[in-house]
C-alpha cells in the first residue's frame, strides 16, 4: 500500500502478490464489452435507417472500429482478448449480421 505514493500515478498498481486486483479487470472488462455493444447496436441501427450518414453516427471520429481497439486496449488493461472477441461475434449474432459475425 505504501509503495503507491511514490509511483507515477499512470503505472499498474499491483496487490502485493504481485497480481492484479481481480476487481479491477472485471470492471475493465466490463467497459469494453460495452464498448463492443455499443459498437455494434450503432451499426445495426445505421443499417436500418441507411439515409443516415456515418458522420452523424460517428461525429468525433469518422471510420473508427471501435471492437477491434477494445480488443487492442485489451492487451493493455490486462483484460483477455478471447472474451472481448467472442461478445462482438455473439453480439454481431445476436443483431442478425451473421456474414460480419463468421469472418
């Protein structure tokens, strides 16, 4: 506990086992599978309404794949990126795109 006030405040604080706070990566985990979710009910909506431009789905950045950083990010919290991967392919499932959800 004490050895966190004297480390940058960017670094990954660890338990003193040297693990991660089981906590932690849950909520990580949690954020991008709701990242992918998101992701892909944005998509199947601009399906739906084609007459929608993609700049005004995505008006900050145009042309982001947003499951494929959640799953890049993933390598990074610590989070698996199996899980990640496998709730876009049922997410993708789950919205009737199943030509996106077998490659």
């Amino acid at each position: 506990g004490k050895n966190a006030f004297f480390k940058d405040l960017t670094s990954i604080q660890l338990l003193p086992s040297g693990d991660m706070d089981p906590n932690v990566l849950s909520l990580r985990q949690q954020f991008l599978v709701k990242v992918v979710s998101a992701a892909v009910q944005t998509l199947c909506s601009a399906q739906k309404a084609k007459e929608v431009s993609e700049e005004e789905l995505f008006p900050f950045e145009k042309g982001k794949n947003w499951p494929t950083l959640a799953v890049d990010l993933a390598q990074y919290l610590q989070v698996s990126e199996d899980v990640v991967k496998r709730h876009h392919v049922c997410e993708l499932y789950s919205y009737g795109m199943d030509h996106l959800g077998e490659e």
